[in-house]
C-alpha cells in the first residue's frame, strides 16, 4: 500500500524528538512533508523581533539538517500557503503542535474547520506546555490569578506528560512543490548587530540538550540560592530554546528531574527549577485567559497612569545601557550584546524605566521584543505587567527596587558590571555599583571621569522614589 502524504506544520516546535504532531503523522502510517510558514501577516503587530529573528533563521538551518533538506519553507498567510500546499503535494491531512497566542488561536481555528469542510483530516496536539491553559482552573471552574495555587494545582493534577523519543525513520513524501530557502525569508538583521549573538549562543535541537547537560552538572546544584547572582552559572539559559521549541518543557522538566534524582541533586534546588518552569506556564496561562494583556493592564485602576511621555532621551539612555546605574548597564548592554539578559537584572532594569523614569512598560515591553531572542508574548507582557505591579499576582507597585542595593546584594564583587561595562572595570568593589559616591582620588585611579567616560546617573534614585509613589497614589484615588 503506499503511503499518503501528511502535511507537519513545524510553528514553535522546531525539533524532532518530543513531537507530537510529527509522531501522529508517523503513526498515522503518512509520509511526511515538513513545512515552516513565517506568517507576519496573521501576526500583525506581534511580528517576530529583530532577535528572535535571527536565532529563527539559524534554527530553521539546523531544522533542515536534521529533516535531511525536506522542510518545505514558506511566508505569507498560513491559510492560503497550507491550501496550496495541499493541492501540490496531494497531502490528506495536516499535524501541529498548539500555539497560544491570540492571534494564532483565531488563525488556527479557522484553517481547521476551513480544511475539515474540505476533507481534509485535521488534528493538533499539546507540544509545548506542561499543562494546556484550561486544564487547571479553580474549584469553581475560573482561572487562577495568583501564581503558587495555580502551580499547586497544577502539580497535583497531573505529572507533566512523559517525552516522546525522537522517531527512529522518518519517511517522507513525494511531491513536485517548490521547497523555498531558509534566505528567503530575510531574516537576519540588515544591520550587523548579531555577532555577540553568534558568539553567545549554539542554536538547534541538539544545541538545546547540551545547554541543558552544561546547565544540569554545573549549575543546578545551588540554583535556590544563587540564580539570582548574575555574576554566577546557575541559571539555564533554556529560554530561547524553549521559545523556539528546539526543547519542550517536558522534556527539560523530566530530564532534570531524572538528572537531580540520580546525582543527589537538593530537592530545594530541583523543585525551585521545576516551580519556574511553572512560571512560563503561568504565563502562557495568564495570555490564554486574558487575552487583552499583551497591551492593557490587567487590573484597570492602572489606566490612568500618569506616565511620563515627555523625555525620549531618557528611554534612549535606558536602551543604549547609558542611564550611569551600573548593573542597569550591565543589563542593557548584556542584552543588546547577547539577546539575552538574567531575570533578576530584567526585574531591575525594568523597574528603573516604570518607577524611577516613569516611563510606560509598553516602551520596554516592546525594545525586549525587538531584542530578546526568548521574546515570548506570554512571558514579555506578563513579566512587563508584573514588573509594572498591573498585571496578575504582581510585585505591589510601591516596591521599587533599589538598583544600588540590588547591585550590591547580587553582584556583590561587581563581575557583572565589569564584564559588561568595561569603562568601570578598575572600579574597587566598594563602589562599584555607585561611581558618583566615589571621591576624586579613586575615580582618577580607575581612569574614570563621570560625565565623560561613564554617565552621572540618569536620575536621583530617591527623589524619583517618592515621584513614583505619588503618581501610584493618584492612582489609588481613582480606585
Ligand atoms: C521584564 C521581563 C521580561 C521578560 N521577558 C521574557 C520573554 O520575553 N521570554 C521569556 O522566556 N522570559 C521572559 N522573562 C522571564 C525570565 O526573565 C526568563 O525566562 C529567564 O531569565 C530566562 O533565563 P533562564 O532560561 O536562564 O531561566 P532559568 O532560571 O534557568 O529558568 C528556567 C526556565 O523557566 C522559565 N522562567 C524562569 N523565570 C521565568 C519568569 N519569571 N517568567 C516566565 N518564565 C520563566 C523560562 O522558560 C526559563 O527558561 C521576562 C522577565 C522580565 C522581568
């Protein structure tokens, strides 16, 4: 009997063991033809970002690879690309892994039932979560808000679904269609702003197991306590590869815990991993039940805001890593160089734009969209409405974090900033994270001139703090 041809919409799965969708079609006894849509056109204002971009293109180039040149590759409207695609290849039906995004979810749904009136067999499958967003609501059948009950539900519900093995063969169809190039998408940057990058990361299946292998003998061990320490290893580094779906959560979940089992792992280190895996799910949670947060602040008593819209100077300093507050310039510069920055500097730079320069979190939302290569709608806009204290279970408002005592509590030998602010790097430790209190004598010796070689500080830290609080409390009275 020979096989039919069965379509494998690769989207945000960009890997061959732990695929759902691929093994349906393997079991369906089809033929395989691999296809990658880049459809900007459905994404509207959510069009992929400069870096999430260029990790897309090498991520495509190792898909490739690994699909020995059969992955068909393709941009415009998914819907009208997939029906062609259809009458070129005579494929009776078409797989994929779910996505979440809003407006993912209203594409998919209509090619679905447009392809099913057609005829054609249609299924999705769960590729990417480690619990689907409606599998876990409260007793009385509304979602959660909050974060730790969420995850404790969640947990108790059900062990994360164990990974699916990379499949041993995979046949693949026959067909006349054009296969396109990865090139011809266009997705590296016209600028030549992606060498850190390149430097920085591997991308690809096989690169995201060996990240986690690095990660998972060098750095679990210790993760409670120190993956706030940015100076230090002990963070993943898993979420560009997560973002990309080079990896699954599953895959990372079981894998970890299989590794900390074995390895006499503290089960402080491993459930605190596990639990933060649980953040991206709550995330992705969040975006599926209230949709409108990727724009609109959660909690409505936010709107009228008073943000400061009058000085784009100042938020051009934030981006270029220019604001003379040492570990925020750590941070910036981190992600321009890398296109990716550790979570507790995100939290501090992200406070320093909302509170201290009361700029609106729409304005880092989107330069971490443009520069991230995790760039995640779920995780972007539930982390700028966390940080922002608009979103769900957020840190309160009147929390500003301190970058100063930030930078010395978690970058206590000033690495960090050294690393990626090299204008201070002969800065004793005492005042690292704090040049403007430095007197004359040991500025000179660590040739530095405030104002001239690294900036005075953007703004006065506590002067700025009781501008935030006032502006919070104007909220508060038209609660
Ligand atoms: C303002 C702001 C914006 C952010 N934007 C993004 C984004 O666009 N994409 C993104 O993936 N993460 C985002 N995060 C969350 C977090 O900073 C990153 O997931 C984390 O730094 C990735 O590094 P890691 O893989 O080494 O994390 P690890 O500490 O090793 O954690 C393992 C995994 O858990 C998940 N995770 C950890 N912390 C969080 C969190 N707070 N929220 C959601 N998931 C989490 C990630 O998938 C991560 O890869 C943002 C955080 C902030 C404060």
């Amino acid at each position: 009997m020979t096989q039919k041809n069965a379509i494998v919409w690769f989207r945000q799965d960009l890997r061959l063991a732990d695929n759902p969708a691929l093994n349906a079609a393997l079991d369906a006894g089809h033929a395989v033809i691999p296809v990658y849509i880049l459809d900007d056109e459905n994404a509207a204002e959510w069009k992929l970002g400069g870096a999430t971009r260029w990790w897309l293109h090498q991520s495509l180039t190792s898909l490739q690879d690994d699909l020995r040149e059969h992955l068909i590759i393709r941009q415009g409207d998914a819907a009208s690309v997939i029906q062609a695609l259809i009458e070129d290849t005579g494929a009776v039906a078409v797989y994929w892994n779910r996505c979440y995004e809003p407006w993912r979810i209203k594409r998919d749904e209509a090619i679905k039932s447009g392809l099913k009136d057609n005829g054609i067999d249609v299924e999705s499958f769960d590729g990417s979560m480690l619990w689907e967003p409606w599998q876990v609501l409260k007793d009385d059948e509304t979602p959660y808000r909050v974060f730790t009950p969420y995850y404790r539900k969640g947990c108790a519900k059900s062990e994360p679904r164990k990974p699916l093995d990379r499949p041993d063969r995979i046949t693949y169809g026959d067909h006349d269609a054009v296969m396109g190039h990865v090139d011809d998408l266009a997705l590296m940057p016209d600028i030549q702003w992606y060498d850190g990058m390149a430097a920085f990361w591997d991308v690809g299946e096989d690169a995201a197991h060996k990240r986690l292998q690095d990660f998972l003998e060098g750095g679990l061990k210790g993760y409670k306590d120190d993956r706030n320490r940015p100076d230090m290893e002990n963070v993943s580094r898993m979420s560009p590869y997560l973002r990309h779906g080079e990896i699954s959560p599953n895959q990372v979940w079981h894998i970890a815990k299989e590794y900390a089992a074995a390895n006499n792992i503290p089960d402080k280190d491993i459930d605190h991993y596990c639990s933060e895996l649980g953040w991206r799910e709550f995330s992705y949670y969040l975006l599926f039940h209230f949709p409108k947060i990727t724009w609109d602040n959660l909690q409505d008593k936010f709107d009228d805001f008073p943000w400061d819209e009058s000085d784009s100077e100042e938020l051009k300093r934030w981006q270029d890593g220019q604001t003379g507050i040492p570990i925020v310039d750590a941070g910036m510069r981190q992600l321009y160089e890398t296109g990716w920055m550790h979570n507790r500097v995100r939290m501090i730079v992200g406070s320093l734009l909302v509170k201290n320069l009361l700029i609106h979190w729409h304005k880092g939302e989107e330069w971490f969209w443009d520069t991230l290569v995790d760039a995640d709608l779920a995780s972007n806009s539930a982390s700028w409405q966390w940080v922002a204290g608009s979103g769900a279970d957020a840190a309160p408002y009147f929390r500003i974090f301190n970058p100063l005592l930030q930078g010395e509590k978690f970058d206590p030998n000033g690495d960090y900033v050294r690393r990626y602010v090299p204008e201070l790097k002969d800065m004793p430790k005492e005042f690292i994270h704090k040049p403007w209190e430095a007197g004359p004598l040991i500025l000179q010796s660590a040739g530095v001139k405030l104002g001239e070689d690294y900036p005075e500080p953007i703004v006065d830290l506590k002067e700025s703090r009781e501008r935030a609080l006032d502006a919070l409390q104007s909220t508060k009275q038209s609660d």
